[in-house]
C-alpha cells in the first residue's frame, strides 16, 4: 500500500513539475525534451485542451508527441488524475492535435512567405538552388513524383549528400491557402529564422503522425532508395526530434 501512494505520489509530483528542459508522458512515464511532448491544460467545462504553444496558463499534463500516445491518454483517463479534476477528452482528441499542428505549421510557412523566403515556381526553384540559396524545399504532397525528383537531386549536387530539409506534408490546396498563391506545387525556402521555426513545426507534426520514411517527402511519393541512399527511417528513432536530421520531412 505504502509503495503504490509513493508511486502516485511520485507520478503526481512529475506531472507538477513544469520546470527544467524535460517533461514526463502521463502514458509512458518517461522523461523527454518538453519539445517532444505535447501538454494539455483544463478548458471551461472542464474540457481537456491541447497547448502546442505550451503558453495556457493552468496545471498541465504531458504527453509523448504521438497520435498513439494521445490516443491512449484518452482511453485510460490520464487527464482527470494529472488535472486533479473533473477532465473531459473529447474521442476526437488525437485529430484535434493533428489538426493544430498543422495549422502552426501552415503559419509559419505564411510567415516565412511574409518575410519574402519563399520562391515559388519549377524554374525559380531550380535558379534558387543553382544560387546557393536555399534553406530547404517544399513539395505538395499531390504533386509529380518526378519533380520532386528533379529538384532533389538538384539541391544534392548543390548542397552534398545530406543537403537541405524537403517537406512533402502538405496539399497543393494547403500551401495555395497559405502562400495565397495559385497551384503551388514546389518552393524554395531561404536561409533565415522563419524557415528554421517552420522546419521546427514540420518535424513536430512528422513525428506526432509517425511518419517513417525520412527520405521521401512524408505524405507524398517517395524518392527511390537508389537515388536517396539507404533509409533513415528503418531504425525505429522516426518519432524522436532529436534524430529527425534527415533531409526530407
């Protein structure tokens, strides 16, 4: 008895603790970077509310950044115990964040856009490369795989092996909506902070949807292995941030 109320307890203080660099799942119980998790706090009605942000004032419960994870928060009603109250999660929970993330990960393309970072357009892409300046690429996920092909061996001869970033995450419909511009099938991202805060939002829905291929653009067609080198995605550490150096998103 005495030992499950120090387990409770020490669960407790973990979901508490809001400070330092690392959080503990409610699901797992394992420690990660807050950067790999995503926290909750109690809405009005007592609803459990996403904070992608991490800025909602409140108790918070942490949770591993995995639609799975998410999903299992909900079934076992971790959130009543780490809130300390009546909590309701909604069973849509796990799309709710999906669908938020995408969105922060829509705005910072915009602002990257507003910063005057995106060039758009085949042959602007590939002069934008042919420069040297270019801080990743962006590929809708309907678009042709052969496009996506061409540009990255593009970026390749340009930038080396491991080159720069390609994100494949979005629809053509997405990025027009974003960009607002017409049919936008491929960008060139240029080098500055607005392009590393929108890599940062790209890799953290990546991982939160499990993507396993870090090769091919995630959502779209897949480069082939011999034209890409040997997958990154086979050894298990797709869903963890901090191995997610791979060149495509």
């Amino acid at each position: 008895m005495a030992k499950t109320a120090r387990s409770k307890a020490g669960f407790a203080d973990a979901l508490d603790d809001e400070s330092g660099p690392e959080r503990t799942c409610a699901v797992t119980r394992e420690k990660a970077p807050f950067e790999d998790l995503v926290r909750f706090v109690l809405g009005p009605d007592h609803e459990v509310v996403p904070d992608i942000k991490r800025k909602l004032p409140g108790r918070g419960v942490w949770v591993s950044l995995s639609r799975q994870c998410v999903a299992q928060a909900v079934k076992k009603q971790v959130f009543a115990r780490g809130l300390k109250d009546k909590a309701v999660a909604a069973p849509d929970l796990p799309d709710l964040v999906d669908d938020l993330l995408r969105r922060d990960a829509l705005q910072a393309l915009s602002i990257a856009n507003k910063a005057g970072l995106v060039t758009t357009g085949f042959v602007k892409v590939e002069k934008a490369i042919e420069a040297g300046d270019v801080g990743a690429l962006l590929h809708a996920r309907d678009g042709k795989a052969d496009g996506k092909r061409k540009l990255g061996q593009a970026l390749r001869r340009v930038y080396g092996p491991e080159s720069k970033p390609e994100i494949g995450l979005f629809s053509t419909e997405e990025i027009d909506a974003a960009l607002g511009r017409g049919h936008v099938v491929h960008a060139a991202l240029g080098n500055g902070a607005a392009t590393k805060v929108l890599l940062a939002s790209c890799r953290r829905l990546a991982v939160y949807r499990g993507e396993k291929n870090t090769d091919g653009p995630a959502g779209g067609e897949d480069l082939t292995a011999d034209e890409t080198g040997p997958s990154r995605g086979q050894d298990g550490n797709a869903g963890d941030i901090s191995s997610w150096d791979a060149r495509t998103i």
